[in-house]
C-alpha cells in the first residue's frame, strides 16, 4: 500500500508518516519499481500501535522504547504518565480558577484585568507583607472575588494577615458567609477554625444564621467561636454551649462574659441560672469545673442565681462554699 493510500485509511498525514520514518518508528517494508514507499500490513498495524500510545500521551521517543526494547515493562512508564497527567490536571484548574475569579471580578478593560491578576497573584506570594498588603488593597480600587479571599481566608497561618484577610471578607457581603460555611465541614481542623473566626467578623443577619447552625458542629472550637460570638450579639440559642465551655474550662472565662451579656435579659437570666444549676449538681461534673461554674454565677442577675449562691455557700466542696458566700456578699452590698 502507498503512502497516499496509507494516509488515507490511517488518518495520519503522509508529512508525518515521513517524520516516524524519519525517527525509525516505522520504516516501509518495500519500494515500488518507481522507487515509492509501500507499507505491508505489519507496517500499518506498527502505525496504528504508534497513534494508540501517541493518544496515551507518550512521546515519540517513549512509543520507541515502547516497540522496541523487547525487555520494556510499561508499568512504570503508565504510572510516569498518570504523575504527568494529574500535573497537568492540576495546573489547567488552577489556570480555569483564576479566569474564572477574573470574570466574576466584571472587568470593564485590560487595566482591570491586569490589577485583578496582580491581586490573585500577591494573595499566593510567598511574603506575608506581600499577601497582607493586597488583602488589604483587594476593598476599593480592584475588586477581587470573594471566593478568591475565601480561599486565601482558609489557608492562612500568618496572623497579621489573616485579620487583614477578615478585615476584607467582612466588606464583601453576604456571598462571603455562604462560602465560609462550607469551610466548616472541612477535615482539617485548623481550616474550620479559621472560618468560624472568619464568620465571627461578618456582619449581617446571613452570618449569623451559619454560626446558629455551627452550634450544632461536632467540632468544640468551632462550637465555642460560634457560641461567643453570638452570645455578644445576644442571641440564647448560645447558652448551653456557653456553659459546656465553663465546664471544660475552654475560654471560660470568655465563655462566663458571654453569659453576663445574655443575661441582661430577665428570662434568659433565670435560663442561664438554671443552666449553671444543673450543671453543679451533676454528678459526673469535678471539683475544678463546680469552682468555674459557681463563679459565673456572679455576672448573673435575679433571684433564681442569689438562691443558687445560698444553697452552694453550703456546699460540702469547701472551695464552692466559699466562692458562694463571697459572691452572695458582693450581691448584698451592691
């Protein structure tokens, strides 16, 4: 068969049916009388085998070795390509996300989109300066899109930064909250923390809602970020972890300031001293977290908390007796 026939069937150009000659891939078994290449069906079915690992993303110095060295283990040569092809992989989505995040930027001209790259790419830099200053330039002039501060928000360890990252995020509306909740299922606990922390600076009735929900996070610091944040905001639904933290002696003393606040309100009060209450008279609960739990009692007001501080002034644990009678002094002679 010819090398216009070859081509023809093949799908491969005669050009590059020369180049595999050329390289020793495939040679024509034969010439015609007029000295034209002709190909044997062992030649056709060797370009076929070529075009097969060429769609692999073998090179052509790879498909070679491949064909000719009779000891040739494709193993390793697969597992090369599989490394290759998730580097690839990886370097194309990365690529996607950042036009993707240059798009959403709405970019009106070039100027733009060049400011935008310059921002995406000093959010990576190895320099905590570097990513702190466009964190803080990413409000105003250029803006860049939340998703992006989002992912820098997750990722950071430097401290500085990071509050210049949540400085940013608590500017950027209620998409922020959205994206940073899904951060609080993440498996790495640093990444949760980060954004529950996140979540504590936005504004807005949205961020609020997801710390509600993160209340209910199997993770305790995730728990307690929320738990704090909304006690200051006054909403109850906090107390109970509130009171877990004191028990832990987790941010206690935080946690006990948080109850105070809550406690401005009558009901929630009383709430509150039942709450503590019923967390002394558990068994299970120790010498250490009954002191805790007894000093909280103090940013408590109402009767039902004087009542408490009374009955526990006759404690047998002489340290919550103590405690007890101080605070109930405190309270008399306010």
């Amino acid at each position: 068969m010819l090398i216009g026939e070859v081509a023809r069937r093949s799908g491969v150009s005669a050009r590059m049916l020369r180049h595999y000659e050329s390289l020793g891939l495939v040679r024509p078994s034969g010439r015609t009388g007029s000295g034209y290449r002709e190909y044997s069906r062992q030649d056709i079915r060797r370009i076929f085998h070529i075009e097969s690992l060429r769609s692999l993303g073998l090179s052509l110095r790879e498909i070679g070795r491949a064909l000719d060295e009779p000891g040739f283990a494709p193993s390793a040569l697969v597992d090369d390509l599989i490394r290759r092809t998730r580097e690839r992989i990886a370097a194309e989505t990365e690529l996607l996300t950042r036009l993707r995040r240059i798009d959403a930027a709405g970019p009106a001209g070039w100027e733009d989109v060049l400011q935008a790259v310059s921002l995406l790419q000093a959010l990576g830099s190895k320099s905590a300066d570097a990513r702190q200053r466009a964190a803080l330039s990413s409000v105003g002039e250029a803006a860049v899109p939340v998703e992006a501060l989002v992912e820098a928000a997750l990722g950071e360890t430097d401290p500085n930064v990071a509050g210049a990252l949540r400085w940013a995020l608590a500017r950027a509306g209620d998409d922020a909250a959205a994206l940073l909740a899904e951060g609080l299922g993440s498996p790495v606990a640093a990444v949760r923390e980060r954004a529950v922390r996140a979540l504590t600076e936005l504004p807005g009735g949205e961020a609020t809602a997801r710390l509600r929900h993160a209340l209910e996070s199997p993770d305790a610091q995730v728990r307690g970020y929320a738990a704090l944040a909304l006690g200051a905001q006054g909403v109850a639904e906090a107390v109970p972890t509130l009171i877990d933290m004191i028990v832990a002696g987790r941010n206690d003393t935080d946690a006990a300031d948080a109850l105070s606040v809550l406690a401005s309100d009558t009901a929630t009060a009383d709430r509150i001293a039942a709450g503590l209450v019923g967390r002394l008279a558990h068994d299970t609960t120790e010498g250490p977290a009954r002191g805790r739990l007894t000093q909280a009692l103090a940013g408590v007001p109402g009767t039902r908390a004087s009542r408490a501080l009374a009955e526990l002034s006759r404690d047998e644990d002489r340290a919550v007796a103590l405690t007890a009678t101080y605070l109930l002094r405190l309270r008399g002679a306010g």
